[in-house]
C-alpha cells in the first residue's frame, strides 16, 4: 500500500497551458478546477481570488480532465483572449472583450 498522504491536496501540472490563471487539484475522491478571479481594491493592484467552478470525479482519465480544461477557457464567462497579445486572460484583466488592461494602455493609450 503506498502511502498517499501527501498527495491528497496535489496541484496539477499545467505548464503546458501557458495559462496561470487556472488551476486543478488532484483530491483522493475529486478532481477540482479552479480559476483566478482579477479584482481591483486600488488601481494597479490586482487581487487575485481562486474560485472552485468545477468538480468531478478522482477516476475521470487525463483525457477527461483535458477536456474539462478546455471547456473552462473557452468559457467566456470565465476567460476571454486579447486580440492583440493573443493572451487567454481573466476577465477581470480585460479592458473591454477586445483588448487586456496592458494593451489598452499600449496601443489605446488608456491609463489605468
Ligand atoms: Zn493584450
């Protein structure tokens, strides 16, 4: 018997994502998404809040998981992409649906 003490609270690798505004925990019987909420208490300090928006069950397959992911980006609810940096970002980091904060500053010259 192994000893899975350790990792019941493990955070799934998602470098290959590129996105740091989403995270999974592996738990011993769930899986569950996180996404990072971007609110702003003072200009040009964000917050960041992890939010739980999805849970399922520990045996779903990578492949599962993957999907589920996915699912989560593309959900414009939760992440929309910046048509200049390309970024996939939470909304609180857009300006608009079009452009983030950083690129509306850049290239609308809007300051925040
Ligand atoms: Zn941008």
């Amino acid at each position: 018997m192994e000893n899975n003490k350790n990792s019941s609270k493990e955070i799934l690798d998602l470098s290959y994502l590129d996105n740091e505004f989403i995270r999974v925990k592996q738990l011993q019987t769930k899986i569950k998404f996180y996404i990072c909420e971007i609110s702003w208490p003072h200009p040009h300090k964000p917050k960041k809040n992890w939010k739980k928006i999805k849970e399922i069950d520990a045996s779903a397959s990578d492949e599962v998981v993957k999907f589920k992911i996915n699912q989560i980006i593309k959900d414009k609810q939760f992440f929309l992409s910046c048509s200049k940096c390309l970024r996939v970002l939470p909304l609180g980091l857009m300006h608009g649906d079009a452009y983030c904060y950083e690129c509306a500053e850049n290239h609308l010259g809007i300051i925040y």
